[in-house]
C-alpha cells in the first residue's frame, strides 16, 4: 500500500472508530444516568423544567466522556495501525 492510500485508511478508521466510540458513550451516559436519576438526561432541545445544575452536569459529563472516549478511540486505532 502507499503512503497516501495508508493515511488515508488511517484517518478513515479514525474517524469510524471516534464516532462509534462517541456514540457509544452517549449510550453509556444515557444508561447510568437513567438508572441513577429513574429519568434521561436533558437534552439542549428539551423545553422542560429541569434545574440548570442537572444541565450543567449532564453537559460536563457528556462533554468529557465523549471527548475522552474520542481520544482513546483515534490513539487505539492509530496505533493499530502501525503495528500492521
């Protein structure tokens, strides 16, 4: 493979690997905090009357674990790729 065709892949699974990584701590996040709160966590499109700290901390945690989940996914996929 050339070089530009194995960046290319590289960046690919990437991405595909942040995305699902991203998407699959929102799952997370949604869960735990339906079974720790018996409610789903606000959504910024919601018109209901939940406190501005529930959307604060649903936000923060949100926030970092899908930045973190991203991160890990793209280093993990990264150095997959080399080792090939």
């Amino acid at each position: 493979m050339t070089d530009k065709k194995e960046s290319l892949a590289a960046k690919l699974t990437g991405v595909v690997t942040a995305l699902a990584a991203a998407w699959l701590a929102q799952r997370l996040i949604d869960l735990v905090w339906t079974r720790v709160l018996g409610h789903k966590p606000p959504k910024p499109e919601d018109e209901t009357d939940a406190r501005f700290a529930e959307i604060a901390a649903a936000a923060t945690i949100t926030g970092a674990a899908i930045a973190l989940s991203r991160v890990l996914a793209t280093r993990g996929a990264a150095k997959y790729l080399t080792r090939r």
